[in-house]
C-alpha cells in the first residue's frame, strides 16, 4: 500500500499548526524552550492586570469604607460622652427664634422678646372670648444639664384665674397665678431631647392677661470639642451618602 496519503496528511497538519501558531497572538502553553523569546511578552500578556478604572473603584471603596468607620467611630463616641456647658442667656441654640409658641383653643398670647438676650416676657390669652387658653414657649433641651431662671409674674386680673408655670415634657410645675403675683428663682436638671419651657395659663380670657418675665436663663449647651465630634461624623455620613448616590446614578 501506497504512503503517500499518509505523508500528505501528516503536511496538512504540520501546515495547520504553523497557520495556528502565526494566527494566535498570545498561545498560553507553545513555551517551546527556555530561550523562547516570547515567553516574556506571553509572561506579560496572561498575567492578571487591573484596569485604571479598577483601580480607581477599589480606592472608592476602601475610601467609602474608612469614611463610614471614621462617621461612626465620632458619632458613637459623642453619644457616649456628651459633656455640657451653660449657656447663660437667649441666645445661640437658646435664642428666641428657635423656641414654639403654642396658643391652645386659638388664644392671643405671645411672648416679648425685645429685651433678648436678658429676658423674655410671655403673655397669657385675653381675647374676652369664655375660652381656656394655654400659652406655651417651649424647646428642646440641647444637652443634657440643669436648667436655671429668675421669674417673675404680674397680671391685673385677680384671683386664680391667670397662671404661670414651668413645663417639662409637658408636665406643668406652678410659679405663681393672679393672687400670689410675686418673683422667685427655679433650676431643675433635664436630659438632651426633653421639652421644656414656660406656659401662662387663663382659665377664661377675660380682663387682663398674666405676665411671666423670665431672666438670668441658663441651659445645659454640648461642649465645643463634642460638637466638633458631631460636625465631623455628620460630614463623614454626607460624603458616604454623596458617594453612594452618584455610584447608583
């Protein structure tokens, strides 16, 4: 039998796999011999690479990881020490604009506040309409502490039908109504978060109003390097949030 369809195959193939060999730019196993020139350039070719993009993303990541430590390492530590100053007037957290005047069954009260930062003078309802009113000045204690006053009440009515009290949390401690007008001093410790306040009272808004001046205020306030903390940790939390915002954009 003849060899030759043996041979020609045996060509065919040889021709087939040099065509391959010059085809395939990068074969991952034709590593021939130690002195293969292309070994480093295969060496290069197949092994892993990060694109800059890659790159960029785990640096992201990491970043949005360290900030969201970092936001919670601050936060934490100003809720678990949260050291308080006083704050010795109506100003700053405590500055009038700030507190809420509340008129209960649509009263006229109102609060003076023109001899702010010293004082302030809430007025009780007098609309002559019948009504009992409640006239509230309230805020939220920025910080955990003693709060202190010097009050003082005054109305023209008469009896108990006018009345001054201090409010916690909605609780009413009387100071003084239309027959026992006079002036005292008041402190009391609050926790940060409680509402506290003043109300004057009137039973049925006729004549005159009652009249609570409150001076000498003091509140509890955080400490500078606590707020520093909480400034921190909140910019900590706005830039993870940025940054997890714009990644889903």
């Amino acid at each position: 039998m003849s060899a030759a369809p043996e041979i020609g195959k045996a060509h065919a193939a040889l021709a087939a796999a040099s065509e391959y060999k010059r085809n395939v730019k990068d074969p991952p196993f034709f590593l021939t011999t130690k002195n293969d020139p292309d070994i480093p350039r295969r060496m290069k070719t197949l092994a892993p690479t990060r694109t800059r993009n890659q790159r960029n993303q785990a640096v992201s990541i990491n970043l949005e990881k360290s900030l969201t430590r970092y936001a919670l390492a601050t936060a934490g530590l100003a809720a678990v020490a949260m050291p308080a100053a006083a704050k010795a007037d109506f100003s700053g957290y405590y500055a009038p604009s700030h507190w809420t005047l509340t008129n209960t069954n649509g009263g006229s009260g109102f609060v003076d506040t023109s001899g702010a930062p010293a004082s302030i003078v809430l007025h009780g309802s007098a609309d002559q309409s019948l009504n009992t009113t409640d006239t509230d000045f309230t805020i939220a204690a920025a910080a955990s502490g003693t709060v202190s006053f010097h009050w003082s009440y005054f109305s023209t009515d008469t009896g108990p039908f006018d009345a001054a009290y201090f409010l916690l949390n909605g609780v009413p401690t009387f100071l003084a109504d239309n027959g026992s007008q006079g002036s005292g001093n008041f402190s009391i410790a609050v926790s940060g978060g409680n509402i506290f306040g003043f109300r004057v009272e009137s039973l049925d808004n006729l004549f005159g109003d009652g009249e609570l001046t409150v001076s000498n205020f003091s509140a509890p306030v955080p400490e500078g390097s606590t707020l520093s903390l909480l400034a921190l940790g909140a910019l900590g939390v706005a830039i993870v949030m940025r940054r997890r915002a714009q990644a889903a954009a």
